[in-house]
C-alpha cells in the first residue's frame, strides 16, 4: 500500500491518492469503503458492480466476523484469499473486526483475552490469535487491529480498560502478523478526550501502516465529537491513512474530513436502500430550487425520496435527472415503487445501484472542494442546506441514523 496527500483546504481536511498493490488504479480520499456481507455488497451482485462509479467503487469493507459461520479460514486460505474466493482480483478489501449491523463489542469486563462479539451464529469470543488467523486467511489489502470498543455512556474506569487492551492487542496482533497487508492500528477511547490521546499516543509508537479510529457512532452527540476527533488527529503522523468507522450520515462524513479523515466505513447507503429510500441531494452542495422541493406527505425531501409513496406510482421520470447511474439511465420511479410495492429484490438493487453511485458522487464532490481549497465553503452551504428541510423528513432522517446504530 502507498498512501501520500496531494492537497489541504481549510486547515486538515485533505485530499490524497491511494495505491494498493492488486488495484490497477489509486484511488483518491476522502474516499467510502462500500459496506459489505461477507465481501461482496449487500444487494449489487459482482457483475452489475462495473456500473459504479471506477475506481471509487473499488475498495470494500469486510468484518471477519462474518467468516465465523460458514467457509473455515483454512477453506478460504486454501482458495486464494477473499479477492480469489469472490473472483475480484481488481477490488481492494478493509478487513475490520466490527460489524455494525449486528452491535458493538460486549461490555463486560470479565472478558481480558478477547473481544466478545454477538454474530448471526451467537456470541464468540475472539481472540487475538484467532482473529489474526482469520486475517492471514483473508489475506485483505488493509486490516485494523482487534479492537476493545465501548460506548459514550461506560465508566472511566471501563473505558481505561478498553484502551489497555487494545493496546495489548495490538502489539500481540502485530506480533502474530504473517499475512502481509497494511496494518491499521486500532484507537479507541470513548467520548474521554485524555483516552483517547493516550490511545493514538501508543499506537503511533507502533510499526503500522495507518489507523483506524474505532468507537464512533456510539453514542457521543454530534458537538463533542470533532474535540474527540481533533484529539486524535493531532497527535497521528500526517504521511499515514486514517479510517474510520461509525460517521455515515453526509453531515458526519463532512465533519470527519474537517478533522483531516481519509477513509470512511459507512453503511449509511445500506440503511437507506433497505427502508426504500433513493437520495437526491445535489452531491455538489448546490441546493435545488423550491420548485423541485416535494412537501413530506408525498415521500419527499431535499436529501431523499421515499419511493414506497403512492405519487410516485405513474411517475415516468428516473430517480435523479440527469444521474448517469445505470437505475437512473434505464428505469423509472413508477418502476422502482412497484418493486418496492410487491416485495421484488430487485428493487433493492437498483436503489443500492443509485444510492452508492451517488453517495460516491458526494466524496468526489468533497475531494474537488479540498483541490480548489473550498471545502469549509462547501462543507458550510452543504449543511444549511440540508437544514432548510420540513421538521418530518428530518424526523425521517434521524429515523434512519436510529435504524443504522448499533444497539
């Protein structure tokens, strides 16, 4: 993996190139890591992902966990690793030990030898040495460091042993490493500003390849967090990547790249296609005019349309005007809400299509505002406009930020 930073706009929101060794082509940050089940997208089957958007699509989030049920890491080893075993030589994979649809790590601070993680197959306990073998078997691009993640709301004394043993864990995964990939050490800290310089203070006194910042989207309000994210940022070496797991509403992606984030681990898009929304917002910034506003009683807003709603039933038109995605080219709302409507797969499909293609034209939109050194103007206009919103469709958004946390 080599990682170098091109631009700087605004102080620490940076825009850099990202190179892994089996892509053909680097790919440019801030960049999403699209969410995935067992490697592959959640609703986009491989042979329709060349309609998105290359090579920002190309680099993919992968939970180990996933892995506890099914193929042995032996099987998966023995095929070739995760890019042989999916047959996507040419894509990049994350391997990070959350799983956000599922829920954070147990609590109990009973469990000193591993993390403890509820799964689709029951609670596991994972050890460091386990999850490194899984990791070699694997054989992803990037992988973060087992982590102790807790909560806002957990004491200061839990919280400090989190941090310990993830620190702990990180010099044993470290030690056990013999799969090669970029290593991200783990930070956590919960919402204690001291912890977590502690935290980033030990693990850049570590050989890693960049970092991964754990234990967001847990509870802490949107004003405490950039003091918890500058906290971190200042102390981590500015030549090395930073991901980051729990900031998937726009607002939170736009808050993590003022704080200088170059990788994001959402599964904002997932949520959103599954509650049958399609988003509309201008990935630019530019607010639509009033003309184009649609009031909340018919499925509508400035950031997303409900599909599901019955005016959209003989509405010819395609999702977004002028979107180049493949949805948007080929069908139209009518289509979309009569899928949704009779419960056809299908109509997931084509909303992750729309949706992830979007979602990406939005961080292309952030990179080109850090080029021209724009970005707190863009990140400024980004936010007022999506404030000037009926009170039910925010209602509707929080709803679908409820839906994507963890419990």
């Amino acid at each position: 993996m080599k990682f170098a930073v091109k631009a700087w706009s605004n102080g620490k929101a940076r825009a850099g190139i990202l190179q892994l060794g089996n892509c053909p082509s680097p790919m440019e940050t801030p960049a999403l890591l699209l969410s995935t089940r067992k490697g592959l997208p959640h609703f986009i089957s491989p042979d329709l992902l060349p309609s998105l958007p290359s090579p920002d699509s190309h680099l993919f989030q992968v939970s180990p966990l996933h892995f506890l049920e099914g193929l042995s890491p032996k099987t998966i080893s023995k095929i070739g690793g995760l890019n042989q075993m999916l047959g996507l030589p040419d894509y990049g994979f994350a391997a990070v030990s959350r799983d956000s649809l599922q829920s954070i790590p147990e609590h109990s601070s009973t469990n000193k030898t591993g993390a403890s993680f509820e799964t689709r197959c029951g609670r596991f306990l994972i050890k460091p040495v386990e999850y490194v073998e899984m990791i070699s078997s694997m054989r992803p691009n990037i992988w973060a460091t087992l982590a102790d993640e807790v909560p806002a709301w957990v004491s200061e004394k839990r919280n400090k042993a989190s941090v310990d043993r993830t620190v702990r864990w990180l010099d044993e995964c470290i030690a056990l490493n013999s799969a090669g990939g970029a290593v991200f050490g783990s930070i956590v800290g919960g919402s204690n500003v001291d912890e977590r310089e502690r935290c980033a203070r030990e693990v850049t006194m570590r050989n890693v390849s960049g970092y991964w910042i754990g234990g967001f989207g847990l509870g802490e309000s949107m004003e405490e967090r950039p003091a918890l994210l500058n906290a971190v940022i200042d102390i981590l070496h500015e030549e090395k990547p930073r991901l980051i797991c729990g900031l998937g509403l726009p607002e939170e992606v736009l808050q993590g790249v003022s704080a200088g984030i170059d990788l994001f681990d959402s599964d904002y898009v997932y949520h959103v296609t599954l509650e049958g929304f399609a988003l509309t917002f201008p990935p630019s910034g530019v607010d639509i005019c009033a003309s184009e506003f649609h009031p909340s009683y018919d499925g509508g807003e400035r950031t997303k349309i409900n599909l599901r709603a019955t005016i959209y039933r003989k509405d010819t038109s395609p999702i977004v005007e002028n979107c180049s995605c493949y949805t948007c080219q080929n069908h139209t709302k009518a289509y979309v809400n009569h899928l949704l409507n009779v419960h056809e797969m299908l109509a997931q499909i084509l909303l992750d299509i729309h949706n992830t293609h979007h979602y990406l034209q939005f961080f292309k939109s952030i990179r080109e505002a850090i080029r021209t050194g724009e970005f707190e103007q863009f990140r400024r206009r980004f936010v007022e406009s999506r404030r000037e919103r009926d009170p039910l469709a925010e209602a509707n958004d929080h709803a679908v930020a409820a839906v994507a946390a963890p419990v």
